[in-house]
C-alpha cells in the first residue's frame, strides 16, 4: 500500500505538457496581454505581428513568466506568410495546440470618406487575418483530431457603430465565418474546437495606432476594460467547451439589445456614437498610423486610459462561476419557500 501511494505521489508530480501558442497580433494590446496569460500556465508561444520591437519586447515578457517564445515578423493579410509561421512554430516547438486569431486593424473615419484601399486593408487584416490563420491551424489540427481555434471578435460584431464600418464590417464577417466552420466541424464529428470571444471596449493601444480622420483623439465607447480581463477570457476559452465566450456586461447588453431594438440603437448612435468615441483633445491629422507599416517601439499592452478602465468583469466571473449563480438562485428559492411555508402555518 505505501508503495502504491510513493507511486501515485510520483505520477502527480511528473510535469504537465506544456502548451504550444500561436497568437497573431502578440506585439502590442490585448495580444501581448494574451501572451502574458498564457506564459503564466507554462506555454510555448509563437508570436506573430509585423512589429519587431514589440514582439521583441513580447518575447521577453513570455520568458519572464515562466514560458518560451520564439517571434516571427508577419503580415496575417498574406496567407503565405501565416502558413510559412505556422511551419516554423512546430519545426521549432511542435504540434501547436492552441491558435489565437487577434490581430486586427481599423480606421476611425465616416464610411463616405474612406478610401477602398483603406476598406480592404482593414478587411483583409481583421477579417481575412482570421481566415487565413484558422486554415493554418486546421491545416495541423485536423488530421491529429484535436486543437483550440480561439476567434476574437466583439460586440461590434453582432452590432456595428458609425466611424467603424471596415472594422465592424470585418468583425460581422468573422461571426458568419465562425457559425459556418463550427457547423462544418460538428457534422465532421471533428474534436477540433472553435470558439469566438466577444469584447468590450479595452484600454489597448489601438487608439494611438489606427489611422483617424476625426477633428480629437479616438477613444473606446462606453465602458472600458483592461486588456487582461480579455486575455483571461481567451486563455478560458482556448481550455473549456464554450461556443461564445462574452466578456464585460456592456457586451452582453448590446449584443441582446440588438436582437430586439436594432431600429432604435442606428438613431440612438447616430446620436451618440460620434462624441462617444472621440476625447476632447484635438488629434493631429499626421501623426503616425499602423494601417500599412508598423510604428516602431515597444508599446506594451495598455493605451492611455487605465484612470477609466475596469481591471474586472463580474459578468465574466459569473458566467464562468456558474455554480455561484446556481447557489444564489438556489438560496433564494428556498428562501422564498419556507417564508411562503411559514405564511402558510401562520394562517393555518
């Protein structure tokens, strides 16, 4: 008996096998915060954007918390370029086991002045950037019969808000996409999984990177959350069974909201939606933008708007403490119950 308990205690001990990662858009934002979640656990972790300070800086982020890294200067709108990044990753790692579809891009301007070379830029980051990822990582995925696909999407996904159109326009794009692969791989009886996490607002860096023609500043809509509170999400998401993932009640409010009041949210934004999204700075119409080229430097994962940012979502905690619900509902119906009992006596 000692000895099966010395055996036992040996077997517990023997190290778990370390997740292999692949996270586009891992130099600055919401992917470096992901990268860091991830290197909490262990992870080996590829990273990919088109920034060589930031996935530098990355990369030593990921080695200070206990994980590995290796960085791979790439566009995602090139498909070739993901394909030959998802090679080196396992020639270099091996099977990759979690994907993480992040990168994005956008162009804060009213759709009448965009131009189409913008629109598709936008489109093919953030839209086709997810596609050509996703291939990549089934590509490997499917003939082991196992893996995590991680689409990060957004409340603008299911609702889209003026100034954004590229950006929303992708992020519905991603939502077809996903309903559509998801359905595929269930009648395949595949074991690959799919999930897509929905976004609030975030305090990243994107708001000092996207190319703007507003007269101020651009800033997130409504509530703001730290990137960390969606990296946790993604991190969540990559190891449970969740279709779709929400992140922050503002999330969920307009995603419901849309499906009952679309008519009323266009005029509620179109009378909102431009000052909601803008400081009360002027921006300078030629600073730098990340629409075509990086912007050099290591920019980290927080924007400017950490005074505003929540660091916690309850509705996260909640809907991934499902058991505290169930307590509290289940405390409160027996409650009700022996004070309708007691009532009951009372009159008796």
């Amino acid at each position: 008996m000692k000895q099966k308990t010395e055996q036992q205690k040996s077997k517990h001990k023997l190290p778990l096998k370390r997740e292999v990662v692949v996270i586009t858009g891992a130099s600055a934002g919401l992917g470096r915060a992901i990268a860091r979640e991830f290197a909490r656990e262990g992870a080996k972790i590829g990273l990919l954007a088109r920034g060589k300070d930031g996935l530098e800086g990355a990369k030593q982020d990921v080695e200070s918390l206990g994980g590995e890294a290796i960085y791979l200067e790439v566009d995602v709108s090139d498909p070739s370029q993901v394909e030959a990044a998802a090679e080196q990753v396992e020639a270099h790692f091996g099977p990759i086991d979690v994907w993480v579809n992040n990168a994005m891009n956008s162009v804060f301007s009213e759709f009448k002045d965009i131009t189409p070379e913008e629109f598709r830029r936008v489109t093919e980051v953030t839209y086709l950037g997810q596609v050509y990822g996703t291939m990549a990582a089934l590509k490997r995925m499917l003939p082991r019969d196992e893996g995590s696909i991680i689409l990060v999407g957004s409340a603008l996904a299911y609702r889209g808000i003026p100034l954004q159109s590229a950006y929303c326009g992708a992020k519905h794009g991603i939502q077809g996409f996903f309903e559509s692969l998801r359905s595929e791989l269930i009648h395949d009886k595949s074991h690959v999984k799919v999930s897509m996490v929905q976004l609030p607002a975030m305090n990243t860096t994107q708001f000092g990177f996207v190319k703007s023609r507003l007269p101020k500043k651009p800033r997130p809509m409504g509530t703001i959350y730290e990137p960390e509170v969606a990296a946790k999400a993604v991190v969540y998401a990559a190891h449970h069974q969740e279709r779709e993932v929400y992140v922050g009640y503002p999330t969920w409010q307009t995603i419901v909201g849309n499906k009952f009041i679309p008519a009323w949210l266009d005029h509620y934004l179109a009378k909102v939606g431009f000052k909601g999204q803008q400081t009360e700075e002027a921006d300078n119409p030629d600073r730098p933008h990340n629409l075509w080229e990086p912007i050099p430097g290591d920019h980290g994962a927080h924007g400017r708007f950490e005074a505003q940012s929540w660091d916690f979502s309850p509705q996260f905690w909640l809907a991934t403490h499902q058991w505290v619900t169930l307590a509290g509902l289940t405390a409160v119906t027996v409650g009700l119950g022996v004070g309708l009992f007691r009532k009951f006596l009372n009159n008796a």
